[in-house]
C-alpha cells in the first residue's frame, strides 16, 4: 500500500467570476510508505494547494487522493495523519505544553500517554515547559517548532509538512532534519513541501519538482545524479602548446595551468580522446565527471515553464 497517492488531481480556482486560474494540472503521483518525499518547486508552483487538497481543505478540480489507501474525502483518512500548515496560528495565551495537552485529548490520548509525549517532543524540539511562557511570546522559529511538534504528537503513520524549515535559523533546520530522518527510520512517512534545495539533498529519499502547477520530474536524487551527468573534465600532464591549439581548434574548451592542462570532453568521446592523447606521451593525472548541481537541475525546470508560459 502506497502512503500517498494522487491520480488526475488538478485545481482550478475562478477570479472575478470569469478568469480561471490552474494552480494544479493532472498530478498522479505515488509516495510509498516509510520514505522522506520532498515535493520541490518555487513560490506558486501548486505546492501548498496539493497539500491541501490531501487535507481536504479545499475540494479538486479534477481527479482524487488517497491517504493509506483511503479517500481523502473520508475523515478515517486522516486519523493516522499528521499535517503542519505552512503558516501555524495557534491561540496566543496558551503554553506549548498545554496546546500538546490539547491535541493529545483531541486524538484521544489518555493522561499519561500526554504526559510522556509532551516531555519528550517538547525536549527533542528544544521548547519551553515554562507555565509563563505562553506562545505569543515566541519567535516565528518556535512557532514553527510547536507546529511540528502537535503534528507528530499522536504518533501517524504519515506526516505532510508545508515549508516545514520557514522561519528556522540553522541549528533550528538541523533539528527538524534530525526528527525526519529519525521517524522514517521508525517507519514513517514524510511528505513535505519546500523550495530550498538543501533541505532536499539533507534527508530526502525522492524528489518531485512541480513548475506551473505540473509535476515535471519525479525520482531518487542518484537519478537526478545520472540525468545531469554532462561530461568530463580530463587533466593532462606534459602537453606540447601544438596539441593544445588543435585541441581547441577541434572545438575542445581546453585550458592550461602551470604544466597541466584540463579538457572538457563529452561522454562519447572520452576512450578515443584518452588513446590518442597517451599514445603521443601525454601523462593522464585524472578524470573527473563534470554534473550540474541540483539547483541547475531545478532551475532549468523553471526556465523551461517561464519561456512555455511567455508562448502562451
């Protein structure tokens, strides 16, 4: 059984009476059980109306959802749910022990399974257990900290956060990478919206990029790896300055540096580049594979949608 799983799902909002807007296109998408899925894609790419559509917040367009195997439309869907909104609010007067209180009543926890939950999340997350420490008197970070902490309070199977790192500096994002990798090696399931990049080659098991409001790749980082895999980047050792003018002259961006000289050589032409060139003397010093980064990865998703959206 797959944890989440979207077919068709598309979302389209109407402006003004007449004007539609799509903020999510024909999402079929499958997250599987016990993995960290991060669902990557900039500002207004459709992250946060995905997630609410899982929530049942707001209603789809088009296609269906399903939470372990039940329709998000059923409230048994959420019952082994955990959900942080991107932008927790919760009442000002209340201590963070006394709204995990209350959560923990709400999910039908008994006194001491709260009491025990409490100190434990409440420690791990680095939070008050002051009485007069209420929660307008914390900064956005912890806010963020007590959001997640009533999200995982009842122990669910799966676990959807929206921007889960917004607000946090960075022992704060380390933490909340830490709870992820711990609850998935418990066997959970975390589905979490971002557009930073780091927080995704930190903990995640797969990755979708949504642009535009359609997902436009879906896979293990190690794919992404091998689909941004350009060329390679050769060091030569005793070169003569001929080579390197007919070198360049072949098209090659060759550039010298003290007595080496590295070569930028496609995949395809790599064997018969390194026999000719250590048949004339040369000395081979390495070989390294030249990738594009993760961002580039990304961003050439983006500039892709940008120029599709400027023909349109």
């Amino acid at each position: 059984m797959t944890a989440i799983q979207t077919s068709g799902l598309g979302k389209v909002y109407t402006k003004r009476l007449t004007r539609k807007v799509v903020a999510l296109k024909d999402l079929n998408l499958e997250v599987e059980r016990g993995e960290i899925f991060g669902f990557l894609g900039p500002n207004g790419a459709g992250k946060s109306t995905t997630i609410k559509l899982l929530m049942n917040l707001i209603r789809p367009t088009t296609g269906d959802a399903k939470i372990l195997g039940i329709p998000v439309t059923e409230a048994s869907s959420r019952k082994k749910l955990g959900y942080l909104p991107e932008e927790p609010n919760y009442y000002g007067y209340v201590t963070a022990k006394e709204l995990l209180e209350m959560v923990g009543r709400i999910h039908g926890l008994s006194g001491p399974e709260i009491e025990k939950q409490s100190t434990e999340i409440l420690s791990f997350l680095d939070l008050p257990f002051e009485k007069r420490r209420t929660i307008a008197g914390f900064s956005k970070g912890m806010v963020q900290r007590v959001g997640l902490a009533q999200a995982i309070f009842h122990d669910p199977e799966v676990v959807v956060l929206d921007e889960p790192m917004s607000g946090l500096d960075p022992p704060g994002r380390k933490l909340v990478a830490d709870l992820m990798l711990r609850m998935r090696d418990q066997g959970k399931t975390i589905f979490f919206s971002t557009h930073i990049l780091h927080d995704v080659e930190v903990v995640c098991d797969r990755i979708g990029i949504i642009t535009g409001g359609q997902l436009r790749f879906c896979g293990t980082l190690a794919e992404v790896i091998s689909e941004t895999f350009s060329s390679y980047e050769v060091v030569l050792r005793k070169v003569q300055p001929e080579q390197v003018r007919n070198l360049k002259a072949k098209g090659f961006a060759a550039k010298t540096f003290e007595d080496n000289v590295k070569v930028d050589v496609s995949k395809e032409d790599l064997p018969s580049f390194v026999d000719a060139f250590v048949q004339h003397g040369t000395e081979l010093v390495a070989i390294e594979p030249k990738r594009f980064t993760l961002e580039d990865f990304f961003m050439g998703f983006i500039d892709s949608a940008e120029a599709s959206s400027r023909r349109t």
